[in-house]
C-alpha cells in the first residue's frame, strides 16, 4: 500500500509556505523588509546569532517516518540556544529572527512542526518570531539571530573574573549528554526509572535557557550591600569545562573545579560510572545553565535562592584550569579546551 | 607540477578561524555569548535576516580557480542585500551579525576575502560586523541578520499607499540583470565599450544599497511645508515588477506603471532590444534600489534632489499594476507576481 505523499516544500513555494507560517509570528510583524521592536531607553542591544545544518546539529531523516517527530524539538532546541545566550550577557530577549534553508523534498509538515517547537519554546519566555528569511537550500539549515535588551551596568561579560571569586552553576550537568546517549542507544540505561528516562531525554531535546537566572542574581545583588559585584559569566552550551576555560582565557586567570561539588543528575548513578558522569558533566555540553564567577559572599546567596545551583570551585591565579578530588583518590587534573572543540573535519 | 595545496577550513578548525576573522570586526565585539550595541533612545530596532546558499544565491566553484577571485564580491552583495532591507524601511545602521556554514575543504582564504568585501560593504555604509556564528556544514551557507534603528515617525512601510501616490524610483533597473549576463555569457554585449561592460558587471557584483536615500528623503519634506507625509515602499531586490505588486498587496491598492518612465541604463540600447530591457528592468532583480509611493509633489522635490530617480507611475483604485505605453505601441499589460518569484524547484 502506498502512504499518500505528503506536501513538499516545493508544492507550495516560497508565498504558501511564508502563508503556513504567518500564524506563528505576531501580527503586524511580517510583511515588511524588516521587523520592528522597541528598545527600552537607555538599555543596550544585545545581538546573537546561530546556525544550525542537518546531519551536524540534528538529523532531519528525511527517509524516515520519524522525520516530523523530531521536528518541534529541533525548534525548541534552536530557540533555547539563542535565548541561553542573551541570558549568558544578562539580557532580557525582545525576539528571534528565523532564516531557513529548505530542500524541496522537505515536507511541509516538517517546517511547521519546527516552528511549533520554536514558537512554544519563545513562549515560555515571552518572546517572538519577529521575522526572517526562507530560500532554497540542498541542505536543510536553521539560522537563528536572537536580539535582547540590558542595563548597561548590568552586562554579563566573560573577561572580568577575578582571582577568589566563586564559580557557581546554575543547575546540574551531564543530563543532556546522558539523553542523547539514551537516544542514539536506546538499549542503554535498563536500570533507570521510566521517570528518569524521560526526564534525561527531555533534558537534551527541550533543554531550559536560564533567563529566569537574571532577575534572580540582580535582586539579590541589591538586597547584599557588601558586594556590588561584577558578574562574570556565560553559559554552558559547549560544556562546563569550555565555559571555565573560555571565562579563564578571557580574564586572564586559572581555576580549581572540585570533582565532588560538580552537581550531577542523580539518575546517572547506578547507570554508568563516576568518572564517565563527570565526563559528560564536563564535556557533554548542550545543558544550557549558566556558569557565573562572582564574589564570594554573593554567590552563596545566589545558591541559596536558585534551587540546583552550586558552588562549584574558584577563580585562581596563573592560566590553569585543575579539577581536584577533595577525597584524595584521583590525581589533580588539568582540563584543556581540546577535549570540548568541535572540529571542522 | 603540483602546485601547494591551500589552507582549508578543515585545517585550522574553529578556533583558527575565528582568531583569523577577528581583524574584521572591532575590537571588543568578539569573545561574548553575544554583542553589545547601543540604540539612540526613542528610535525603534530594525532587524532583519538573509540567508544565502552556495550553488542557489552564489556559486564557490570549490573545484576551480575562480574561487578566490568571487569571495569577496559575494560578502559585499551579502552585506549590501541586508543593508538594502534597512533602507527600505527608513533606518540607519547599526550593526550585522554573520552566521557561516562551512565545508572542511573549503579553502581560509575563500572566508577571509568573502569577509574583506563584506566589511568593505559595511564600511562604506559606516557600519559593522558586530558577532556571528560559524559551523560546519556540506554546503556552503551565508546567514546575514542586521540590526538598524529609525525614529517611530519615519518608519516606511509596505502597507500605507493610497490612491493619487505617485511612485518613484530611487535610480535605473536592469544593470544588474544586464551584468549576470555579461558573467554568464561573456562573448555577449560585443558592441558595448569596455567602460559599460565593466559598470554592468560591477552592478551586479558590487551593488549600493541606498541608506543615501533616507536622509535625503526627510530633509526634503522638512523643507516641504504642504508634506506631512506618509512615505511608502521597499526596495527592489526582487525586481521592480515585484515591489510594486507587493507594496500593491500590502496597501489594497492598484498602479499604473509607465513604460517610456522607467529609468533603463544607457548601455542597455544597442545590446537588447527594448522589450528585453523592460523584461530585465521589471523582472531581472538585485538593483537593490529604493521604490516609493509619496505625495506627487514631494516625489517631484525627491526626484529633484536624488540624481537618477524617476518617477514611473502612481497608485490606483482597484488591485491591478498594469504597465502602460504612452507612446501607443503596445497594449497595456497586467503585471503578477509569478514572474518575479524565485520557486522551490
């Protein structure tokens, strides 16, 4: 029996696409050369852009009935990103633009489930499609530029660690990177819950960004008059040690990571070992928390506000970055950037 | 003899070629999640995506010598399509972000001279690359997002033509189409000089987006104390033909369009005949010229002070563009959007 084929990409065309997709983006905002926003006065833009290319970044299976499952998480997944990285420079978003590269063959179906995903995702954090650009591509590609709004006194940046301030995440690690696993070898982790099954899944295909972490640290920080503190910060898309080495490289310092203090999800033990769960804590990536340097004092605060957060070593001098064992069993260990790169081969 | 193999992206990975392209943006914008950039308070964001894909929009040539000769010819036209989306909503620029998807094999130097014309671009216009993302990917892939801003008032739109505006275009169509030939079909144009052929070609390959038009535009309705003046339009990247039917769409109005009006290059007589010239005039694309609906004696003051605009028409009751022959040689002919339009095929 032949399935009836499903409406292409190139059935409809550039016009009846950018029709199917009108009902995702507010009104008024499509149909000019460019979308309109207000900055609040005084406050800085902040720009961000992300491109993301089927079989690198996710896989489309256009072959594959499960091609337009996977669709609604792959847009989640790219406004999580983009949204991660406003709240990385302490920013609140004002909106996405959407640039896509479509194959012909591409199902319709496929383009609006992904916005679906996109636009739930924007949602939850109360912004939007403000507008973008569709053509023409032999590879199915996402391009995403986010845009966000900040005091200038309240910039997150990379460069302004100090030796002795604290290094706090926001939440745990390694969840993600356990999720894909359980994707990619479903018959791993038989000795997990359902429940924790899911719930590492989800991890990867709907990760959280932190927005909810800025008004948070800036309320506490105005409740603390001790410190009027530089926060120093970014996320942790590319992992937990690529966020210490890039904010240590940046500010021209080192670091201590205490293995023990590294928050893990609980469901990893009893899977797999210790030392493969602080690989993938470090290493994994895609977890989306915020990594943030910051004085001392403030950032116990902070923890004790954001439930899952954790001080999780200190800012150094020199250029190193160590990972201790406080129990003594395993060597000090030197993470580099090498392990976390993707490369271009 | 074989000659020495270039530097190929695959090479120098990520990191290789970010600390290479740092040079081209200023100082200061590299190293964040994301950058920082300043709106004058009260002036509403403009933003807007591209996304242009090798083989659809441009042609690298990977196997052949070309290669590094086009680069940066496709970074300005990439840099001059976005700034052209500014302009035609009245704004001024602030910034672009660049998203690249780039294949291992593709040679450094292609990335570095596509970012010389894209900056050369940007420069000219008094703007900058202020962040960008780059990744692998089978298929070379350009997304542009720009940012500009534009006091509330001065916002030009698709949707606000009325009957009785006349229409004015900013300078000539068809240069562009004309200089794609000459690239396509370089034993065509032979009766053409040598300064025609290079200024056709370079229509296509360098285009001005035309920012000069804004300010020149509100100067003259200050100076124009019977215009308080709704300005509509968009700019011609689609082809003349196409931005008159969208603005038409997108106002609920008609227009009438004057054959002997249009403003056509020289160059052109004496090469193709009339009728192809209107052809590529209307429907060739890429003049990245400005087209719009104003009072009729605003657009006659615009048109005094803009060397090359033309005004080719007005705007009607009704829903129809229909092109015109003053001279009554043909019969009037209704213009679609069909002819215009770029398929998923």
């Amino acid at each position: 029996m032949n399935l009836p084929r499903p409406l292409l990409i190139r059935d409809v065309g550039e016009q009846g696409l950018l029709a199917r997709l009108q009902r995702f983006c507010p009104p008024g905002m499509i149909g000019d050369d460019a979308a309109l926003l207000a900055v609040v006065p005084g406050l800085l833009l902040v720009v961000t852009e992300d491109v993301l290319v089927d079989g690198v970044h996710f896989s489309v299976g256009l072959a594959s009935p499960i091609v337009t499952t996977v669709a609604a998480d792959v847009g989640w997944r790219a406004a999580a990103a983009n949204l991660s990285d406003l709240a990385a420079m302490g920013a609140s978003p004002l909106g996405i633009t959407v640039g896509l590269g479509l194959p012909g063959e591409l199902p319709v179906a496929w383009v609006e489930e992904f916005y679906a995903g996109l636009t739930e995702c924007l949602n939850q954090y109360g912004t939007v499609v403000a507008g973008g650009d569709i053509c023409r591509s032999p590879v199915l590609t996402v391009a995403i530029a986010a845009f966000g709004q900040v005091p200038p006194n309240r910039v997150i940046r990379r460069s302004t660690a100090q030796p002795g301030d604290a290094i706090l995440v926001t939440g745990s690690h390694g969840a993600s990177r356990a999720g894909l696993e359980l994707l990619l070898h479903p018959e791993q982790g038989t000795a997990l819950t359902p429940g924790d099954r899911t719930s590492l899944i989800r991890a990867h295909q709907r990760p959280n960004p932190r927005l909810d972490v800025i008004p948070a640290l800036w309320t506490t920080q105005l409740s603390d008059q001790s410190a009027k503190a530089r926060i120093t910060g970014m996320d942790s898309s590319d992992g937990l040690a690529d966020a210490v080495l890039q904010i240590c490289r940046a500010s021209g310092v080192g670091a201590t990571l205490e293995r023990q203090r590294l928050p893990l999800p609980p469901a990893l033990t009893g899977w797999i070992s210790p030392a493969q769960a602080i690989d993938w804590a470090l290493y994994g990536g895609e977890d989306f928390e915020l990594v943030l340097c910051l004085p001392s004092e403030l950032a116990q605060q902070v923890q004790r506000r954001l439930p899952g957060a954790a001080i999780v070593g200190s800012i150094t001098h020199g250029s190193e970055v160590i990972l201790i064992d406080s129990a003594g069993t395993d060597e000090p260990t030197r993470l580099s950037l090498e392990q976390g790169f993707q490369h271009f081969t």
